[in-house]
C-alpha cells in the first residue's frame, strides 16, 4: 500500500516538473535568428526628360550615283577584249573596252609620214626664199620672184600644219580603240560582246559599257509643296539605312526651284559619301529632314526591349521593377524617341538584361 502511494508522488512529481518546464518555454521572450537575405545589386538607370531636339519629316526616296556614265564607240571597230563584267569593281584608268586597231595604226603611221614630207617641203622652200631675199636685197632680181619665193614658203608651211593636224586626228581615232574607266567605278552593264563590230554614228555611237561610281551618292526625293519650305529653311537631312545601319548624314541638300504640274511635289537631291554604307543606285531609303525643334522624350537604345513585335522600357519606381509596353519614333543615332507609354521624370534601367534577372528573382522570392 505504501508502494503505491509512493508510485502515485513519484508521478505526480514527474508530471509537474514537465508543466512547468513547458510554462516556461512558452514564456521565453527570445526569438528565433531571422534568415539573411541578400540585397539585390543597384541596376543602372538615368531619369528621362524631354529635351530640346530637331523635329523631323520621313520622305521615301531613291538612290541615286553621282557619277554614272553609259560610254560610247567612237571609232568604227571590232571589239577584241572585255576584261571585266557586270558587278565588277574598275579603278580608274582600267581598260573597259579594248578594239582591233590594224586600220587606225595604219592612218597614224601614214599620217606621220605625211608630216615627213611636209617639213622636207617647207624646209626647201625656206631655203629657197631665204637665198632669193638675199638677192633681192641687192637688187639683182625682180621683185615678183621675191614674191612668189614668199608664196611658196608660206603655203609649204601651211602643209606642214595640216598634216601635223591630221596626225592629231588620226592618232585620236587610234586612242579610241582602247575605253579606259574615267574613274573609280562598278561595271552596271553591258552591251556589246567580244567579236562584235561597232559603229560611232550615224545615227548616234553604239553604247559599250555602263558605269557607275559608289564613291559619292545621292537620294532623289519627291516632297509635296506644304512640306518644301521648312526643307528650304533648313538645308539639313539625314538618310536612313533601316536596320541597325547608323543614320548618313547629308552633305548637301538641293530643293529643285520648280514643281511638278502633275503631281504638284518638288524634287530635292540629298548627296551624302557612298563610303561603307552599303546603299547601291536604285535602292529605296527613308530621308529624314529637319522641319523645327521641338521637345521630345528620348531614351538610349540600348534600353529599349524587344518582345515580338512589342517594344518595352523597365520603368523603376517604389523599389519596384516593372516592364512596361511603350510606342517609338524617330531613331537619333544611339537614341529612340518614345511617344507613349513614358511620362517625363520617370527612371528606366539602362540595362535591360541586368533589369530582367533582378525582375525574375524578385518574382522567384515571392512565390510560397
């Protein structure tokens, strides 16, 4: 009986060391270590503003070269050597056009013997009148005989410059047979082939070969009236490539000074280098030209995001990253206008990738 009740305090000892104990871990005011988080790194940003930028008119126009030639026989020949074809690069110079010639080498060889003669003649006839004047200036002979000694010299010397003359001609027929590159250019076509004879005329010279330099371009544009006067005003122009090609700017705008009766639009040229911009002669291109200034909210390139065919900006605000859908214009170089979807003031990432990982692992953090 006593091992019972002994049994029973034991138990009852037991259980209130275990209430309390529980009391007071529910009473402790410890609590537990909060996990490290790790702060996201600051993403590179600038503050949009609107800014003061030349307003801009679009025109399609066409590409034109400046110097571009259709060259033409001037010799009646057969052509014995084309050594380069369409598409070919020729540096000035370069023989185009090479001609058979057996007739005009043999013109000019006649040609210089001619000149042969005529300076035997003159020369005796020099001779001749300059031993009759000594005579005649002692009296000795009749003055007709003087005359006729000067008659004779000057018509002798007269021949002399009429075949010299003629050797000039001929020797110019002779230069004819060869058709150099008058500067550097691309071959556009051809019309003849080897074998072939060719005419200069009548009616017109038989067309050879068509060139075209690259070197220097320009853009031929039809523009309406309303818009011609802020284009005259201004003189200022830039050629778009399209693509990711850079702008070209203008080295000279001309507006033509009369309109067409039909269509009512004035021409304008825009010349610009031809260097490394990858435009060929009859190509179509967007010209760009400075109507006023204006204000204009413009952002970096580089910022802009490309989803399909949605453009975007990752608009930074409240320690939030948002992507947001925006509308573009005109392209400055390394700058796009925004025409909706950005207000002034408003900070974008200039780093578009480094904006969307940050987005994505905000995202990830969040999810239960």
């Amino acid at each position: 009986m006593r091992e019972d009740i002994s049994l029973q305090r034991t138990w009852v000892h037991t259980l209130a060391l275990l209430l309390l104990a529980t009391v007071l871990s529910a009473c402790d005011d410890r609590q537990p270590h909060p996990i490290a988080q790790t702060t996201p790194p600051a993403l590179a940003s600038l503050v949009v503003h609107a800014q003061v930028a030349p307003q801009e008119q679009i025109w399609d126009g066409t590409v034109e070269a400046i110097h571009s030639a259709v060259l033409s026989a001037q010799t009646n020949a057969r052509v014995v050597e084309l050594p380069y074809d369409v598409d070919d690069v020729v540096p000035a110079g370069a023989v185009l056009v090479r001609f058979s010639n057996v007739e005009q080498s043999s013109a000019t060889r006649a040609a210089k013997e001619q000149i042969t003669a005529a300076q035997a003649v003159y020369a005796n006839a020099k001779i001749n009148y300059d031993r009759i004047a000594a005579i005649a200036a002692e009296g000795l002979i009749a003055k007709a005989s003087l005359d006729a000694a000067l008659a004779q010299r000057d018509s002798a010397y007269a021949a002399l410059l009429a075949a010299q003359a003629n050797w000039r001609n001929v020797g110019m027929q002779e230069d004819y047979t060869v058709v150099r590159a008058p500067y550097d250019a691309i071959v556009t076509r051809r019309y003849v082939q080897v074998g072939e004879s060719v005419q200069a005329g009548p009616p017109v010279p038989q067309q050879l070969i068509a060139i075209a330099s690259l070197k220097d371009l320009r853009v031929n544009v039809q523009v309406p009236q309303g818009a011609v006067e802020a284009i005259r005003r201004y003189h200022s122009a830039f050629v778009l490539p399209g693509g990711d090609a850079a702008r070209i700017p203008a080295t000279s705008v001309t507006v033509f000074p009369y309109a067409d009766p039909e269509t009512h639009s004035f021409s304008v040229r825009v010349e610009m280098s031809g260097d490394h911009t990858g435009l060929y002669p009859g190509m179509t291109v967007k010209v760009a030209f400075a109507t006023g200034e204006g204000r204009r909210l413009l952002v970096p390139l580089s910022a802009l995001v490309q989803r399909g065919e949605l453009q975007g900006v990752y608009v930074i605000g409240n320690n939030q990253i948002a992507l947001r859908q925006v509308r573009t214009g005109h392209h400055d170089d390394n700058k796009v206008e925004i025409l909706a979807g950005l207000d002034d003031g408003e900070r974008i990432a200039t780093d578009p990738a480094a904006a969307g990982r940050q987005l994505v692992e905000r995202h990830r953090g969040a999810a239960p």
